[in-house]
C-alpha cells in the first residue's frame, strides 16, 4: 500500500477571531499547490483515493490535482494520527491514498510508521512523504519511497 502524506501549502496567518478552518492559501502557497500537484499527477495512480481536511487551506491545496477528493472531518487540525490510520485504511488499503492534512499529525505518522516513534518530525508547508507498505520475506516492512518539497519543483 502506498501513503501519501501531503502537508497544506502556505496559508495565511489566523487573525484574531477567525476559524482556523477557514485559512485561506497565501498566493505563494497556490503555487505550491499547483507545483506539487503536478509533480504528483505524473506519478499517482488513477485509483488513488484522495482525502482532505475540511480546512480550507487544504481543501484548496488539493484543487490543483484536478482529482475527486472526500473531505473527512476526522482529520481536521489536531487529529491524532491515530485518526488519518483509520480514514486511510493503513496498511490494508487496495488502492494508494493521499492524505491533505496538518502539522503536527503528518508528522507525527511518519514517525510512528516508519521508526516506530512518537516524535514531532517535520513535514514542510507543501511537501509530500510518500510511505509504502510491503510484505518481504514474510516481514511487513514501510519504507520511504519519496520526499518531495514545492519549492524544490
């Protein structure tokens, strides 16, 4: 099983008062958006299953793919990681999945899944961790396929 973990692009600031649901991408962060969302679509299978935080900023993030997407309210800013496991299937899934989601929960499952720890690693605004899911010689084995920043593109 493939599991692409794509953190938001730059997105605005909160003002005072505002839902944080309702961040908006920053121009800078569109093109983040539309640079990964090519990159991605040259390498995604038309099967892969593309799941996004009602956040606006990753609603928007994901537009760019020009893909059907389902908007899970599980994964919201602050989700445990335990959350994007389920929502994702993980590692049980037929098809891959993408998941458009929040520091510090991305970070965090990539923690677990690929050390087996519970840490705060760092996913950049934008960029993608593609994990991937095996069975060799009888072991289940997850190994990083690919990091893929925006602003690399």
């Amino acid at each position: 099983m493939d599991l692409i973990l794509w953190r938001h692009a730059e997105a605005e600031i909160a003002v005072p008062g505002q839902d944080d649901l309702q961040r908006a991408l920053t121009p800078k962060g569109e093109r983040q958006a539309r640079r990964m969302a090519a990159w991605l679509n040259h390498r995604l299978a038309a099967t892969t299953r593309v799941l996004v935080s009602p956040a606006l900023r990753c609603r928007q993030t994901v537009e760019a793919l020009g893909r059907e997407v389902r908007i899970v309210p599980s994964i919201a800013p602050d989700a445990p990681f335990s959350a994007l496991v389920e929502a994702s299937r993980w590692p049980r899934s037929a098809e891959p999945v993408l998941l458009c989601g929040h520091q510090p929960t991305l970070g965090q499952l990539a923690a677990h899944l690929l050390a087996g720890v519970e840490q705060d690693w760092a996913v950049k605004k934008g960029a993608v961790w593609w994990l991937r899911w095996r069975q060799r010689d009888g072991q289940p084995e997850v190994t990083l396929h690919a990091v893929q920043g925006p602003d690399a593109l």
